[in-house]
C-alpha cells in the first residue's frame, strides 16, 4: 500500500500487529456473540452536510482533499492519504445521510455498513483496527443507530451488532497503547460509547472513566488549552467531551467531574482561537472551520465564559482593541508525542478586523501529509521571521518535528488601553547562532499595530520577515518600497510601512479552508544581519477616509 495507508506511522501497530493479525486472535480474542440492542442511545447533536450526502448516494467518496468513487466501496485506494483513510473508515460521514433522509439514504448506509463488515470487520487490519479510526467508527454507528439500523431486517441488525462486539473486544485490548493527544480522547470516547450503550460491557466504561481521569488532566492545561497548540483539534476534542457527557446523561450515570471542569475551561479558550469572522485562527496544522459548527460546539458546551486575553500554558496571546483582533504564538511547539500536525510557526500572527481577516497564516491540507505537510508547516508559510530560507523547527514529512526552539518565553503588558506582548525564541541558534526577538503593539482604537524584529547574533545571514494576506486583500507597494496599501474587501484601507529591510510583494497561497488552494498575496521584508543585533520595525495602520489616495506602483 502507498504511503498514506498501513506505512503511514499513524497506522504503525509496533510489535502487537504480528499478534492482532493472527487467525488465532481473530478467533479466540475477537470471537463470540454481540447483543441484540443498545441499551442507550446517546444524543447525536451535530449536523450533517446534504451536498456531502448527495455524493455518497452516488458512490462519490470525498474526504481530506481526495475523492474517489466506485461501484463498491473503495475501503483502500493505493493514493488515499492516512487522513482519507481514516475518515472514510471512521463512518463520522453517516450524518451526511441522515441529513438527506429518507429511505434512499437510510438503503446506502445500510450497505455501506454491511459492505464494510464484510470486506473489513472480520479481521483485524493496521488502518480499519486503528483503535482511534475503531472508535470513531463505535460512536458513528451508536451515534446513528436510529437513522440506519432501527427498522432494519433482523439479519443485518445481528450482523452490526456481532461486528461492533468483535470491535470491542479489540479497542478494550488495543487502548491506551501508544495514543497520545486528540487520538487517544477519541479512542476513550469509544470504549465509554461501547460499554454504555452495548449491554454486558461495564468493565469498558470503568475502564474509560478512569483513563479520562487521568488523561484530561495531562491535555487540558489549566489556562483550558489542548496541549497540542491546534486550534482545530482542540475544536475536535471539546466535541468529543460535549458527545461523552451525553452519554453519560443518557445512560443515567454520574458524569465524572473531570469531564465536565474540561468542558468548562476548554470553552472560553475555544473562543479565544476565534477572529471576527467566526472561524478559527491557522496555528499547527488548523483551519478556519465553519463558523456554524463552531457555534454548535459553544452551544452544546452550554459553558459561559468570555475570550480569554492569554493562555499561557500554550503560550498564545490575543490582542483586542476596537475592531481588531491580533493572535500571536509566542510559546514552545508541543512535546514529541504530541507534535503530528505541528507547524515551524513560532512568533507568527495573524490579524482580522472586523469580520475581514488581513494577516494570515497559510493553513494546512486536508490530508495534512507528504509536499503539502512540508510545505504548509514550513516557517515561511507563517507571518513571522525566516532566516537563510531555513525552518526555525525541522518539520517532518510525515508528521511532527525534530529540531525545535528549546526557549520560548513571553510577556504582555497593558497600559492606557494598549496591549504591549513580547517574545523570543531560539530556533535559529543552533544553524546560525541567532536569537529572534518580536515586540507587537496595539494601539486603544485598534488602527494602529506596531512591530519590531530583532535578531541578535552573527551577521551576514539573509532574513525575511513575511506577512501572508488574506486572498481577499489587495495589496500595493508604494513609491521607495518601504510601504505598502492593502485594501480589505469592504474597502477599508491600511498602510504597512517599513524599516530596516526591503520590502516586496510576492506570491503566496493560502489553505484556510477547503482542499484546493486559493491564491494570495505576501508582503516581505529582505535584508542582511548585521554584527550584534539587527533591528526590523513595521507598523499597520488604518487609512483615514481624510487621506487621499496613496500612489501605489504598477505591481500589485
């Protein structure tokens, strides 16, 4: 198989795999009967996509930025990335029949099911056994029990529930093993799924109780961040939280307290990933996601609480001030362990104003993987300093990092309305013996953010500081090359002007949402390191309806 399948290191079993794929174990540990019913339904509050459903009624398969289609299910295409694999096998897109409905829809679920259990849940196999892919796959079919299975023929109801009894008896096995971070939440949310909705399995659910007591404390920090630094996984999670305190509620059992303190502070700290428009900032390996479905999760939360200023366990700081809205990484990236979809990002940021993001990230690719991995998780692809075209962490290609800033320290200040943070890291002095210091400042009407780069070490190195647009920017240099015009979609205008380096405008892309990327702008200052330190300033500042028009260049 391609890389994206069973060699991708998500899909590495270690050792256990020469015992899981054995006949034996297929027949002594998997084998046995499966009950008759549920015991509990849990709640399902999360909406479909009708347009996605549509495609799978024609055999249209489209997830992580690949599509595939056949006849028969294409359960391992050669070129499916990990990520496609594990989301076609993980059956989450169910909900996307349901939300078509009727008995069309409920048909192909039906046999998308059975086609799975015969092609795949007999035995045990690196990527379908997956113990996350595994579990994902327990919750959908709980999860949408009374859409595909509760008017089905008694036949196929024996079929899936002697499947998902042989899959338990694997995950109950298989976790916690080597999981870590989101993986290993959405693997405990399986076991708590299967042993309390499916009847005889209460040592699953003791089980799954006391690995929540002893995992959320690890990831949820106390400022309320997932420790994996990704606003989209800690959207993920939060999700996986607000779906295991249903079922708890609708088995008639005690919630645990650790659940619902985790739901509680990851809330305030998921709107404070959020910028104006509702979706989310593009730190390690995240988009934007829908603005609805994070609305969904705030309300299903049912947690109060306002946008954090700072959470300082993960190290990122939010600027507010009138309209604008600054979010800066000015912490360590996450542990090996915890690193899959870490991004060389550090002191990057990104500003919205009002609804309109300005300053961006580039985002990531669905599949997350292989030339896209490389270069979306690049430090280049960032709105912070490169230096000599090289990564301030070294970003692997199938997930994680290797060399990486050992300190990263920050401040933040506020005086007179304005909010003054500070950071530095030390990426760049093993390769070249340079520390990078940024200072950002917003001013109390939120028009004016200041900036300053400092890069204190050898000289004669080649840097570039990058500030990536929003595809719905214009941008225009001005006569000198020290500034430049950005126009916002609704025809509000700002000016960056520069010191210390040359600026240009170039190329960029940008993958905050969707799976094809869109084409941008990016706004770079060059220049060379001089002895000691060298001194990069910039500022933004909003363009006054009083000002005439500024004289831009013919390149744009």
């Amino acid at each position: 198989m391609a890389k994206g399948g069973s060699q991708h290191r998500r899909f590495r079993p270690g050792p256990a795999g020469m015992l899981y794929g054995s006949a034996v174990y297929g027949m002594l540990a998997l084998g046995g009967g499966g009950p008759g019913d549920l015991s509990v339904v849990p709640p399902d509050p999360w909406p479909g996509d009708a347009n996605a459903g549509a495609e799978l009624l024609n055999g249209v398969f489209r997830f992580a930025g690949q599509g595939f289609q056949g006849d028969m299910p294409p359960w391992r295409p050669k070129a499916a990335s990990a990520s496609w694999l594990a989301e076609m096998h993980g059956f989450d897109w169910l909900r996307h029949l349901r939300a078509i409905g009727g008995d069309s829809a409920r048909r192909q679920a039906r046999a998308l099911v059975s086609a799975w259990i015969d092609a795949e849940g007999r035995r045990w196999t690196p990527v379908a056994w997956a113990p996350d892919v595994l579990a994902a796959r327990l919750c959908s079919w709980i999860g949408q029990h009374d859409f595909f299975l509760a008017s089905a023929d008694d036949a196929l109801r024996a079929k899936v529930f002697d499947s998902m009894a042989r899959q338990m008896r694997h995950l109950v096995r298989a976790v916690p093993g080597p999981l870590q971070g989101g993986a290993l939440i959405l693997a405990i949310k399986g076991l708590a799924y299967g042993g309390l909705c499916l009847p005889g399995l209460p040592k699953a659910a003791e089980r799954a109780r006391a690995l929540l007591e002893r995992e959320l404390p690890r990831q949820i920090l106390p400022d309320g961040a997932q420790v994996e630094r990704s606003p989209s996984v800690h959207l993920q999670v939060l999700r996986h939280l607000i779906d295991l305190r249903g079922c708890y509620r609708a088995a008639r059992v005690e919630v645990p307290e650790v659940l619902q303190h985790a739901i509680d502070r990851m809330t305030p700290t998921l709107r404070f990933y959020r910028h104006g428009d509702g979706g989310l900032a593009l730190f390690n390996g995240g988009r934007e996601e829908e603005p609805i479905q994070v609305d969904t999760v705030l309300g299903q939360a049912d947690a109060r609480g306002r946008p954090l200023k700072t959470v300082p366990h993960v190290g990122f700081e939010r600027l507010t001030a009138g309209r604008a809205c600054v979010l800066f990484d000015a912490g360590a990236p996450p542990p090996p362990g915890l690193d899959a979809r870490a991004h060389a990002g550090t002191l990057s940021f990104e500003m919205s104003v009002g609804r309109e993001r300005l300053v961006v990230n580039c985002g990531a690719h669905p599949s997350d993987s292989g030339p896209w991995r490389a270069a979306l998780a690049a430090t280049a692809a960032h709105s912070t300093v490169t230096v000599e075209d090289t990564n301030s962490a070294a970003v692997r290609d199938d997930g994680g990092l290797d060399r990486r800033p050992r300190q990263v320290d920050g401040s933040r200040q506020e005086a007179d309305g304005g909010v003054l943070v500070e950071a530095h890291h030390d990426g760049y002095r093993e390769p070249f013996g340079l520390i990078h210091r940024r200072r950002l400042y917003l001013s109390e009407s939120g028009e004016d953010l200041r900036g300053e780069d400092m890069l204190e070490g050898g000289s004669g190195k080649a840097f570039a500081v990058r500030f990536h647009l929003h595809p719905g920017v214009q941008a225009s240099l001005l006569q000198g090359g020290t500034a430049a015009l950005l126009r916002l979609p609704s025809g509000q205008g700002w000016r960056l002007r520069t010191a210390g380096g040359v600026l240009e405008l170039a190329d960029s892309v940008y993958l905050g949402t969707g799976a094809e990327p869109r084409k941008s702008r990016q706004l770079v200052i060059r220049g060379t390191t001089e002895p000691g330190t060298t001194q990069i300033k910039w500022a933004f500042r909003r363009e006054k309806k009083t000002d005439g028009p500024a004289e831009p260049t013919a390149e744009s």
